[in-house]
C-alpha cells in the first residue's frame, strides 16, 4: 500500500445545528483514484469542501502528505496541490475558454499544450465565452483547467451530472489518462457509481454524514445489499 497523500480523520462538518458530516475517515493512498459514493445528501460535496478548506470542520482534522491542513486557507491549500472541481463547474462563464484556462494553468504554454492534447475542442474554442459553450463542453474545461493546474489531489464533484452517456466516457478515459500517464491521485464524488466503480482502487460510501461501507470496487459490485441500499441499483 502506497503512503497516504490524504487523511480525513474523524472529521465533523455542521451547518448550523445541522449535522453534514459525523465522525469520518477516510484515506486516499498516493497515486490512487479513491471514489466517494452514496446518496443525495449523504455529505459527499461537504467532505470535498471540507478538503478544500471551504467548510470549517467542527471536529477533526484533514492532513496531506502528512501535514495538518488545520488553519490552512482555501487559496493556500490549491497552492499546495489540491483542487476540487466543484459540483455546478467553477468556471467563469464571462471569461473566454483561453482566458479561464490561463487562470488556472501552473505553466501557461506547457499546460495549454497538455490542455490541447487532452480536449481538442477546447483549442478550437479558444476565443469563445465559456457560458455559450454547451453544458458537456463546459465540463470538459472544468476538468481541463484542474489537469492543466497539475495538483497532487485532483477532486471532483460529479462530472458526469447531467452528460450523455457518450460524454460520460470521455471524461472517464480523460481521468483514466491523466491517472496512468501523470500518476495523479484522485478522489472522486459520484452519485451513479459506474463511472467511479470501472475507476476506483477504492470505494468509500456515505449515508448521512456517517462512512458506512469502504473497500474494492469488486466487493461493492458483488454486493446486491450494498448496491441496492445506497447505489439504487
Ligand atoms: N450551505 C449549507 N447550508 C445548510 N445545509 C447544507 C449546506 N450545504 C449542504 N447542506 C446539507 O448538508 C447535507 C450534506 O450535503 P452535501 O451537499 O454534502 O451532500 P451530497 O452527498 O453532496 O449530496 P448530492 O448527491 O445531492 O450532491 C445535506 O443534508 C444538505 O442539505
Ligand atoms: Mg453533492
């Protein structure tokens, strides 16, 4: 088992008076891809932000690399390498899709290169604003701008919502490419777990703000129980 990039320990989240996340751990090995699955409102996207730093945990911690992560601002931690693309997108769509990429990109001409490698689409769609572009094509510059960006822990919060099936694909072989060629580690929230099950090394599943379920995505598939409490299958 590789070292662990990330650690979630016992780690609480409420708005308000109302519970999010209650008591979780969850680890997500160096160079994995970790899927993060269970139903609407079981704390999937609250367990991201809470990574992210955009929620406050009310107890526990968050550590990477080793690192506590407590205190650590949300703009300090995307400088240390991780980066959600977050449910609804992120991107701005006022902004061209050249200019929301260079926002994003580490290196401008390396990362467009591998921007235009990945989605060729988006090369051609340099100059146009990126609210007109169509909703599978916005996902794409999403995700184009978190592998431009190269993170350490590249996190996303259903990037299939919404896509034909065929689009579904070719976000799954984009991740599976950037995994294999780049060795990025990557944790993935997905509410119809095929797409996370063909890439996962590992499978958490929440209800209700409490980890109910973790192992190998074989063991879940063959799981008539588990599939049918918390994957509507
Ligand atoms: N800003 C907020 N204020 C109050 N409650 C919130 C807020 N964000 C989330 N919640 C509540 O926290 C719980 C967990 O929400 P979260 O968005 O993390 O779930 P999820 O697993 O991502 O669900 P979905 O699959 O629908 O995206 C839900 O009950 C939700 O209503
Ligand atoms: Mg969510």
């Amino acid at each position: 088992m590789p070292a662990a990039l990330l650690e979630v320990e016992d780690l609480s989240v409420a708005y308000g008076r109302i519970s999010a996340l209650d008591g979780v751990d969850l680890v997500v090995p160096d160079g994995s891809v970790v899927a993060l699955l269970g139903p609407n409102g079981a704390g999937k996207s609250t367990l991201l932000k809470a990574v992210a730093g955009l929620v406050p945990p009310i107890a526990g911690r968050v550590v990477l690399a080793g690192e506590s992560l407590e205190g650590v601002p949300a703009h300090c931690r995307a400088d240390l390498g991780v980066c959600l693309i977050p449910e609804g997108r992120g991107i701005f769509p006022s902004l061209t899709v050249a200019d929301n990429l260079d926002v994003a990109l580490s290196s401008h001409d390396e990362g467009m290169r591998r921007v235009v490698d990945y989605f060729p689409v988006l090369g051609e769609r340099r100059a146009q604003l990126a609210g007109t572009l169509s909703g599978g094509e916005q996902q794409m510059l999403a995700l184009a701008r978190a592998v431009g960006a190269q993170p350490r822990l590249l996190m996303a919060d259903e990037l299939s919502l919404g896509l034909a099936p065929l689009l579904v694909r070719t976000i799954a072989e984009t991740l599976e490419r950037v995994h294999e060629e780049e060795s990025r580690t990557i944790l993935l929230v997905e509410q119809y777990a095929t797409l996370a099950l063909r890439l996962a090394d590992l499978v958490y599943i929440l209800n209700r703000g409490r980890l109910v379920w973790a192992g190998e995505p074989d063991e879940l598939r063959a799981s008539k129980v588990l599939v049918e409490s918390y994957l509507g299958g």
